[in-house]
C-alpha cells in the first residue's frame, strides 16, 4: 500500500472540479514523483532515449566487424596461396621472360586476388593456379597446373596468355 500516489485533493461539495487552462496538465502536487500519476510522462529507460543513434550506429558497425573479418580471412588465404612454391615460381619466370616483358611491358604487377587451388600434404601436392598479372602496355593471365612428387615440383602447365597476343610457354625457360 506504500507504493500507491494519493490521489489529488477534491474540492468541497457543491462546487466544479479545478480544470487547468489549456495547454496546462492536470494538478500535481509538489514533489510527487510517482511513475505513472495523471500527468507525468513516463520516464524512457536508455534504450528508449538513444535508440535513434544507437540502433543505425550498431548496425553500421556489426557491417563493418564483419567486413574488416572478411578481409582478414581472405589476406589469410591469398597469402598462403602466394607464399606457394608453384606461385613463386611463376612469377619469377613470368617477370624473367623476355617475351613477357614484350608483350606486358616491364615491370610486372602482380594482383592480390588469385584463383585455383593448392593441396599439399607432406612430399605430395598439387597446383592449379590462375593468376592475372599485367604491365605498361597491357595485361596477361599466368597459369600455372603442377604435381609435387618426393618433395618436388614438375609442373604441366606454365604459360601466360596476353589479352591481344599469343601464348607464352615458360617452360622452357628458368627463372
């Protein structure tokens, strides 16, 4: 019964109501703070007073939490490919030809992005790798498809393709 606001005074028999002017609440008395009692707002809790920002702002950020996880795990896989026997020598071979360097111009860039696969378990593996690559005067894809066997590399493949001109072997030249 403590928890109950008293309720507003009543004027004497025979007489109207008190009604406020307008724009004007009802009659509090002084230093009532009940929630809830006639004309009193109700107090919004921190969710309710920040919910215009927060919400917007909390999304924004579990968007960029999930963006910036993204780039990690795709830095993560781009580099192990990268950090590759098949891919290193590739490359290396690539920036060494001459016929590359005719038709790419020199120097050469290598990408971030690089599709294929790699699997290698112990002396054993394989590579098939499709990296695009280009230079001053255009750009090339190097493809790369090998086999591990004993701890080495034979590769069947490893050439690159100008956009405008024909096929480079690269096997036939060292790195």
């Amino acid at each position: 019964m403590d928890n109950v606001p008293p309720s507003p005074p009543q004027p004497p028999y025979g007489q109207p109501p008190y009604t406020p002017p307008p724009g004007q609440g009802p009659y509090v008395p002084p230093g009532s703070q009940y929630p809830g009692y006639p004309g009193q707002p109700q107090q919004k809790g921190w969710f309710g007073r920040n919910c215009l920002w927060f919400v917007p702002v909390g999304c924004l950020s579990l968007l960029a939490l999930l963006a910036v996880f993204g780039f990690i795990i795709a830095s993560f896989v781009f580099g192990l490919i990268k950090s590759s026997d098949p891919y290193k020598e590739g490359i290396a071979r690539a920036k060494a030809s001459p016929q590359v360097a005719a038709a790419l111009g020199t120097p050469i860039e290598e990408p971030f992005i690089v599709t294929g696969q790699i699997n290698v378990s112990g002396d054993t593996g394989t590579a098939n790798l499709t990296v695009p690559i280009s230079g001053p005067k255009g750009k090339g894809t190097l493809f790369v498809n090998g086999v591990k066997s004993g701890g080495k590399w034979d590769y069947g493949i490893m050439r690159v393709k100008p956009d405008n001109a024909e096929s480079i072997n690269l096997l036939d030249q060292s790195p």
